[in-house]
C-alpha cells in the first residue's frame, strides 16, 4: 500500500540524513535520478540490460557532497547471465568512450 513516489523520498530522505542508516538496497532502475551521495559502498545484486541506466545508477553517490571514496561491487558467479551482461556493459562504454575521443579531436 501507499504512495511508492512518496515511500520512495522517504526512504532517499532517511538514508541521506541518518548515519545509522547503512544500506540503501535498490534496483539499478530504482536509483535512476536519485541523488544518494551519504552511500560509499554500492552493491548490485543483478545486472541491467542498459548501459545508460548501469552509468547513470553508479553516478548516483557521485554528486556535490559526496565525500571519500565511492566502491562499486557485483557479485558475478562464472557462466552466469549477470556475467555476461556486465562483459557487454564494458563493451559498449568502451566503444562509447572512443567514439566520444574522436569527436573531441
């Protein structure tokens, strides 16, 4: 029940605000737009088709404010679709990245 926008904030609101509060658990699609900068550890349970989404989520604890560093972890078992998706994920920000080089020259 209850508004999910709403349970939403409350929830970003708590997380930013109480440092006993330690983890933040949510989707990449979850975090999409959120600003989240009181978070130091990231783990992703599951990969994301979206190479725009899996950037875009990551970037969410890299905001003004955000202090120290920022670690990214994603459990990835061998032979696993998560393992697969996340080899195709670096492929195309590689290829995004050089395409964007280029256009800078």
């Amino acid at each position: 029940g209850g508004n999910a926008t709403m349970d939403r904030s409350k929830a970003v609101t708590a997380f930013q605000n109480d440092p006993s509060i330690k983890v933040f658990a949510c989707t990449y699609a979850a975090a999409y737009g959120l600003t989240l900068t009181a978070g130091m550890d990231n783990y992703y349970y599951a990969q994301t088709f979206s190479a725009e989404k899996a950037i875009q989520s990551e970037d969410r604890t890299h905001r003004i404010g955000t202090v120290g560093t920022v670690t990214y972890t994603t459990p990835l078992l061998e032979g696993s679709p998560d393992k697969r998706l996340r080899k195709a994920l670096r492929r195309k920000r590689d290829t995004a990245s050089s395409v964007y080089d280029l256009l800078e020259e």
